[in-house]
C-alpha cells in the first residue's frame, strides 16, 4: 500500500489521471438498531458496527451512506446467534460499545477503531482505519484498511500460503491460480481464505476480511509497525474475533463461516490415486495388490482419463466397457471409487450435457452477451455459472446416474479456480448470476471453486443417501469446509515440498479447512523410497491421507520403491487403521466446536514464546504431537516440546516439556509424542473400514501424576442417525498418584458400538499393581507381549500391564506399592 498523495496533488490532478485516497469525515449521527449501530460522517461515509457475539464484531463501510444487498457466500446460513449484551455510551471525542469481553471505541474524526479487553490492554487498532480509491476504468472502490503493529505481534492463518508459518513482514495476496509446481513463497496459490490471527501480549484475535475481489495482506512489510489489507473492489467488510486464545479465535471463525459434516469413517483411511488408472485391468491390478500384500487401504480414484474425451459424466467404454460391475467388484473386496470431475465442458453438440447447458442457458458468458470459451483437457469448453441457484441444482442432478447406478462413492473437482489453458482463468468481463447480485469475474474469481464444490456435494450428499459423501476441492475460499475436503494441490517430489505440505496442512486447518492432505511423495516427478515413506509418515496424520502423482513420472504405489520400503509403508498405513477412533473422534471436535484438528504448536503452548517462530511440530487432536523429518538421510531430529509430560510412541521414554529434546528416528520411525495422562483407542488392524466387526477396543492409558481427560467419540461411521443423538461420547477421566491411578468414564448419547470389552494397556506405571478394582468388583491382572505394539524390535520382551473391561464401567481402581518405575527416569535434554 502506498503513502498518500500529498494533498496539494489532489487540486491540480484532473479526475482521469489521479488516484486520490478518501477519508470519512467526523460524525455528524448515530442510531442503533438493536445489536446494529451506525455512525454517519460529515462526507456521507456510514460505519456499520454489528455485535454478533460477546467476541465476534462486523464493521462494514459504505463512503456514500448506501450498503448492497447483505450477501455472502462465506458466512454460514445456519449462524444466528442470540444478540448480546452491549453497553453503548458517548464520549466527547468517540462512542464506547462494551460486550461481556472487550471494548471497542470508534473515534468521532476518522471513525478509528480500537478494540480493548476489559483489563484496558489494547487488542487491535486502527492506524488511518479505512479509506479509499475511485478506480475510473472499472467503477469500483480499491478499499483500504491499516492497523498499527502491536509491540512483539505475530501474525498466522491465511490459509493455502507455502511460506513460513509467521506471516509477519510478508505481502500476500488471494487470487485462486493454477499453480502447477509451485515453490517455497509462491504466491498466490489455489485458495482464498481471507482470514487471520493476531497474538500479541499472550493474547490472540482474528480478522476475516468478507470481500471476494483479489485481496492483499501485508503483515508488516511495506512499513514495520503497520499491517494492512485492501480489495479492488466490493466493500470493507470484516469480522473481529477475540480469543483470548488463538484455539478460541479459530473456533469463532468456524461458527461463522460454518463446518463441515461428519466424514464416512472410510474417507479417513489410506487411498490412492494417480493420473492415470486404466484401462480397468490396471485399476483393478491395483487393488489386487493391496490386498495380496496386505497394505490397507479404502478408496481408489480415476483421474480424467476414465472419461470419453474428457467428457464430464461420462465413461471411456474402452477402458471401462461396464464400470458398474467394475465399481461393484471392487466394493465387494472394501474399495470405494473416487472419480474426478472437472468444472469445463467440451463444446460437443452430441453431448448431452452439454446440449442441456447450452440450450438453458446455465454456461458463463462474456459481458457482451456470447458465452464464455476457454480451453482445458476436453479442448474448447463452455463453464458453467455454479453462483446460479438453478445451475447448481442442475449440476447436482447430474452425478445421480455415477453414483445410483455405476456406484461412486466420491467426488473429486480440480481445476476450478477456475484454471483455463495458456490464459491462466476467465477474462474479468466474464458475467455472473452470484445469486441475484450480477457481477463480473473480478468478484465471482475466487469463489467459483466453492460454488462448484458446493453443487458437487448437494449431488453426492443426494444421491448417495443414506450414507455420507466425500468431496475434495481444489480451489476454496472461505466456508467452503461445509462443502468439501481439499488438498494443497500440484505439488512436486521434493524434500523442499515435504517441509511445504507440513507447514500448508498446519495453517489450512487453522483457516477453517481441517479435512487436508498433501499428494504424498510429490505429484510431479518421482520421489526416492527414503522421501516417499517420510512423507508418508507426515501424511498418516494428516486428515485426508492419499498417495497422488502423475503417470509421467513413474509409479508410486506403496510397494513401487523396493521390498524394505514396501515394509515401511506397510507398517506406517496400518498404524494410520489403528488410530482411527482417535481421528474420528479428533474430526467429531472439529465437527462440533470448530476446533482445528491440525494446530501448530504455537496453538498448543499459546504462553510458551518459545514456540511463536516453531513451525515443524504440530498437534493432531488434543493429545498428540508430531514432527516429521524433512531432511534425506537424518537418523532423527530436535525438537520443541510444549510444557508437560510426554511419552515418546516408539518406545515410552518419558520426555519432560518445555524444551528442545532429541527425537531419535530411523526411517522406520516418525517423531511421534502423546500426552501424559491420554486415553488413546486403537482399532484392530483392518484392510478397510468395515472389513471386520469391532468386538474390542484398544485403550492406551498413559499414565500422570494429577488428572487428565479424554474423550472418544463413535457413531458409526456413516448415515446421520447422529445428528438425531444416536451417537456415543466417552469421557475417561484418568487420575494418578505415586501409589494409584484412578479411570471414571462417562458415557452420552444413544448409540451402542459392537465392541462389548475395553482391552486397556498401561504405560508408565510407576509402582507395581496390587489390587484392581472395577465399580468395586475385584479384577485380575494380566501382562503380555503386546504385539499390536511392536513397533520397535527392541520393545518385543518388555511386558504392558493389560486389564479386560466391560464396556460401559464407571470406575476403575488401580493401588499399589511404590516401587521402581517400569520405564526409564524422565529422559533430560
């Protein structure tokens, strides 16, 4: 952003050559609209203030008094909370509005913005606040808004950025662009999430800047203590969420913009994919080899290649001469198909959806009137305008015959930022229904992606009732997690990209969009068998976990690199099969609360400075932490810990927090920690969901000294029988001293899981059990060689004490004698 003209340039400028910023004047008026309050100026400038929230404020400014139509995309339907409290008095130099947590203080000259705790530190405050530009050629406003730089103010969030975690002193901006290939600080890149975090003084508040036009961010870079953001055109619109925690501020953000449903339970297992998989011996060779070798696995995907021509919706009888029976046959072995659906169709007058698009009149056009042509993989095609209600119910009806009758289960879209071949995306005089609020490609670029996410899902979720759908999206602006999952796009077998989908996943689940993953090995080019199982071993813990790569570049199955690997990869996706009811129940806390399922370790220690410039670790859920090696040919690596007890996975060595710590880590280990305290259920190994009936479950109890909770949640798997309560939440309440340790559960909901016994393992125990007792009943005692957890050979003879529970007990009581620990003393940086 740039210093303004000096005023005396604004006199001898003539109208078609200046660039003049504007200012609101004083306020001259004020009324208040129950929790809606405006403040008009001498100059006709109107600021809106809307309390939505004791922590959510919407300011919203229109430099001529009149404010468009209240639409967003962004903002979800179902948000409406009840309107709070609000104190409101005037001052002689500003007006004061008071919720429950902050104050916020609009000045009277300039309407300035300062937003307080009720301790009086300040949060957040404007610098100029907002101002303007008339741009002649296009007849929008470029709106501007600059805050000062909070002493030590960190800044995070933003969403798809390749850069590091802290965004202070970088200049980015959100234009949704093919990036095929895209490098450390590419920028832009698929997505527009025009949201982020502020923490300063322990304290964290965000900003979602509600405007679709391409948006920019400078995060202290153009001027040290100033960060600023603007929009050539549609109006300044943001949000203010305060925390004080940044977990609290991500949550708000989700409860506005909305969150996604429960997954089926399968979408969060391994799945493969490459461009391409044909014809159907090839693909159905693949799934052959996953079960003969025994690597699980739940889903399968056809890239564009499957299709007549690169026809949308249609099949390439060729390859595929009855895919019904091919989706039927491989369904019967666990798989389910996953195809690719792209948003342009191939100006074919044969084509049927084409004829329907073209004769209702449901494809973009130019803005003198002529549909809008671009090419892409089918050659010249026609877009449809998915900002149309109609369009978008046209579009869903469209996935009825792949689903009912050939049997897909998921729907993948790419290439819809919208990406168009050598001219990048639409021309900006590409016209838009945007739902009643007709514009140009200028404000409907970046939300395009969305809404055709958005018509995909209301296909699939319709016809595959009464289970659950999955889509996966390329391109995403805000909300769009109510639609779809996504993934970090084109990217390439690298350690530098390893290192990139760590850092993208982390700040893409702070943004809203926890249902990630990167293409792991590397879409472009061929990793070797060290990196593709490194970036495994990240991808495992990723929410959406699937192998993805180009057909150019050779294969990159999990058995592609050699017999060792092949092991290696084995081994790390059947520990992803295990620590499914833990990501399950993780997602359900994100369904729920908005809560990222990925959080950066600064999410995780918010007090701990130490952590503000951290970016490699990161928690999964409430009780993991992971680190993954993003270097060839490194036997392990340092490490941050957040304060508390930690057990390291492979071994339990007992890690005391706060500090740097050494991870030793082989290639057949991933830096991998849980929480004191946790109750962490595993599954039975399964080649895929549903492959057995669950008769009991795991828990591994990490012992503490005090008292921790956990949490496991079931329901399942599929339909929505859980949106009407049929679902279950276990809270296990672990209690620990010198001499026992103490396990309450309490249990909510009506759903009733298969398995009837708890099979749970102690870890740490650090005095030898004498009695046992369950809601008063004696128990025995059992210690075994657990070979569910030989995952290390040095750990085979070492024995966890295992106690058999009926599901539903209340309370078990473990007393002892002190005695040496079973595990080594708390190991020392």
């Amino acid at each position: 952003m740039q210093d303004p003209i000096p005023e005396s340039n604004y006199m001898i400028n003539s109208l078609t050559n200046r660039r003049e910023e504007l200012f609101p004047g004083k306020i001259i008026e004020h009324k208040q609209e129950e929790n809606k309050f405006y403040f008009s100026s001498a100059n006709e400038v109107t600021l809106l203030v809307q309390v939505l929230t004791s922590r959510i404020i919407r300011f919203r400014y229109s430099p001529d008094g009149y404010f468009p139509p209240d639409f967003s995309y962004a903002i979800d339907p179902d948000f409406k909370p009840e309107p709070p409290k609000v104190e409101f008095t005037q001052k002689p130099d500003s007006f004061q509005l008071t919720t429950e947590l902050v104050v916020c203080i609009i000045q009277k000259e300039g309407l300035q913005i300062k937003i307080l705790d009720k301790s009086g530190n300040v949060i957040n405050e404007d610098e100029k606040g907002y101002h303007w530009e008339y741009d002649l050629q296009t007849g929008n406003n470029t709106v501007k808004m600059s805050k000062w730089v909070q002493s030590g103010e960190h800044y995070y969030g933003l969403g798809d950025k390749s850069c590091n975690m802290n965004l202070r002193g970088r200049r980015l901006q959100n234009w949704g662009s093919d990036t095929y290939g895209y490098s450390r600080n590419s920028d832009p890149l698929y997505k527009s999430i025009p949201f982020y975090f502020g923490l300063h003084q322990k304290t964290a508040y965000g900003i979602f800047f509600d405007n679709t036009f391409r948006t920019y961010f400078d995060f202290a870079h153009e001027r040290s203590n100033l960060t600023s953001f603007w929009a050539h055109g549609e109006e300044m619109n943001y949000y203010f969420f305060y925390g004080p925690g940044l977990t609290e501020v991500a949550e708000q953000y989700a409860l506005l913009t909305g969150r996604s449903a429960m997954p089926p339970l399968w979408a969060l297992g391994y799945q493969q994919c490459k461009w391409s998989y044909y014809p159907e011996s090839t693909f159905k060779g693949i799934a052959r080899e996953f079960r003969e070798r025994q690597i699980p696995c739940d889903a399968l995907y056809l890239d564009i290649d499957y299709m007549d021509g690169f026809r949308c919706f249609t099949w390439n009888k060729e390859y595929f001469p009855d895919p019904k029976r091919m989706i039927s046959e491989l369904a019967a072995d666990g798989f389910k198909t996953v195809v690719i659906i792209d948003p342009g169709i191939k100006i074919d007058k044969n084509y049927r959806v084409y004829q329907e698009g073209f004769q209702n009149g449901y494809f973009c056009r130019r803005g003198d009137g002529p549909y809008m042509k671009g090419s892409v993989w089918p050659g010249l095609c026609h877009f449809p305008d998915y900002t149309h209600p109609v369009v978008r119910e046209w579009w869903a009806d469209l996935f009825e015959e792949l689903i009912t009758v050939d049997g897909v289960r998921g729907v993948w879209n790419d290439m819809n930022e919208p990406a168009v071949f050598e001219q990048g995306t639409f021309p900006d005089d590409v016209r838009f229904d945007y739902d009643g609020n007709p514009c140009s490609h200028r404000k409907a670029h970046n939300i395009y992606g969305m809404q055709m996410a958005r018509a995909t899902y209301m296909g699939v979720k319709k016809f595959c009732y009464p289970n659950r759908p999955l889509v996966i999206t390329r391109s995403a602006f805000s909300g769009t997690q109510r639609f779809s999952s996504t993934w970090t796009g084109d990217n390439v077998a690298s350690w530098d990209h390893l290192w990139m989908a760590n850092i993208q996943c982390q700040r893409l689940s702070i943004s809203g969009m926890s249902f990630v993953g990167s293409d792991i090995g590397g879409f472009i080019e061929t990793p070797t068998g060290e990196l593709y199982i490194r970036w495994l071993q990240l991808g495992i813990f990723h929410p959406f976990c699937r192998t993805h790569s180009s057909g150019d570049h050779g294969d990159q199955e999990p058995w592609s690199f050699g017999p060792e690997y092949t092991l290696l990869a084995k081994k790390f996706i059947e520990l992803r099969y295990r620590l499914l009811p833990y990501i399950y129940t993780t997602f359900w806390q994100y369904v729920t609360f908005g809560t990222p399922m990925l959080r950066p370790l600064t999410f995780m220690a918010q007090d701990d400075t130490e952590t503000y410039h951290r970016m490699a670790e990161f928690g999964l859920g409430d009780n993991f932490l992971i680190c993954p090696i993003t270097q060839a040919e490194v036997d392990g690596r340092w490490l941050y810990l957040p304060h508390g007890t930690w057990y390291y996975f492979w071994d339990n060595t007992i890690y005391i927090g706060g500090k740097e710590v050494w991870a030793q880590a082989p290639l057949d280990r991933i830096p991998f920690f849980i929480r004191a305290g946790s109750v962490v259920p595993f599954y039975p190994l399964m080649q895929y969901v549903g492959e057995k009936e669950i008769t009991e479950l795991t828990l591994n109890l990490y012992y503490t000294e005090g008292s921790f909770t956990s949490t496991l949640y079931d329901d399942g798997g599929d339909g929505y029988a859980y949106e009407k309560g049929i679902f279950t939440e276990r809270k296990f309440i672990v209690t620990g001293t010198q001499v026992s340790l103490t396990v309450s559960q309490e249990i909510k909901g009506a759903f009733e899981p298969t398995y009837t016994t708890y099979k749970i393992i102690l870890h740490g125990l650090p005095f030898g059990p004498e009695t046992i007792r369950i809601d008063g009943e004696p128990l025995l005692l059992d210690t075994v060689v657990d070979p569910e957890l030989d995952f290390e050979p040095e750990s085979q003879n070492e024995k966890f004490p295992v106690i058999y529970v009926r599901r539903d007990f209340k309370t078990l009581n473990i007393q002892g004698i002190a005695s040496d620990p079973m595990l080594p003393e708390p190991e020392m940086a």
